[in-house]
C-alpha cells in the first residue's frame, strides 16, 4: 500500500478528515475530531493506527511488520509496516482502528455520522 492508497481508503470511511496538528509532515485522520490513523508523509512506509489491547498484543506476536507505535500509547496503538503486508489486511487494521474511536464518540456524534454530517 503507498501513501495515496492509505490516504484515499481512510478518507472514503464516514465522516473522517485529514490535518497535519503535529507539523507539516505528519498526517492525521480523524472521525469526529478523534484521531485514528497517523503516518508521515515524507517517509511513508509505517502507520499507527489504534488497536484494543487484547488484539494488539496479538497482532505483534503473530507479525514482525506491527509493533507498538512509536510516540503513542503502546497499550492501544500500532505501528504497522504497510510495505510487507497485504492491501486487504491493513484495510481491515484501518477499519478496527476507525471503529474503535467510532465507539468512543457520542450518541449525537454516531448520529451525525449516520445522518451523513
């Protein structure tokens, strides 16, 4: 997956925006203002993406390409290599990451996202 890929997958999921808070190289996806993906533009090649626990420690021991992410909270963040693993697989880490935040808003923020605002 490159960088254009990853960027067009997350921003086809509901409601999600793109910014780059942390400096101009470092790009963000968000639901509803709740980050859920980060990678860097100019060395794209990793992503962090949020993961529930239980899982993360899972996905680290079955893939030498997902450790903790770098800088985040390792509990519930990856660092996945995006060059050595299937199109398909990171989609679905994209998705789980997405809805774990998803979980995590309001009743009027889901709504939002239904309604399509």
């Amino acid at each position: 997956m490159d960088i254009e890929q990853f960027r067009e997958y997350c921003l086809s999921l509901p409601a999600v925006t793109e910014e780059c808070p942390f400096g101009p190289d470092t790009l963000v996806f968000k639901v509803k203002s709740k980050m859920f993906a980060l990678c860097s533009i100019s060395e794209f090649g990793r992503v962090n993406l949020k993961c529930d626990p239980e899982k993360a420690i899972e996905l680290r021991e079955e893939y030498s390409q997902i450790t903790g992410a770098y800088h985040m909270n390792k509990k519930h963040w990856n660092s996945v290599d995006v060059l050595d693993l299937k199109n398909s697989f990171i989609e679905d880490l994209i998705i789980h990451s997405y809805d774990l935040v998803k979980l995590g808003l309001t009743k009027k923020e889901k709504s939002e996202i239904e309604l399509g605002n």
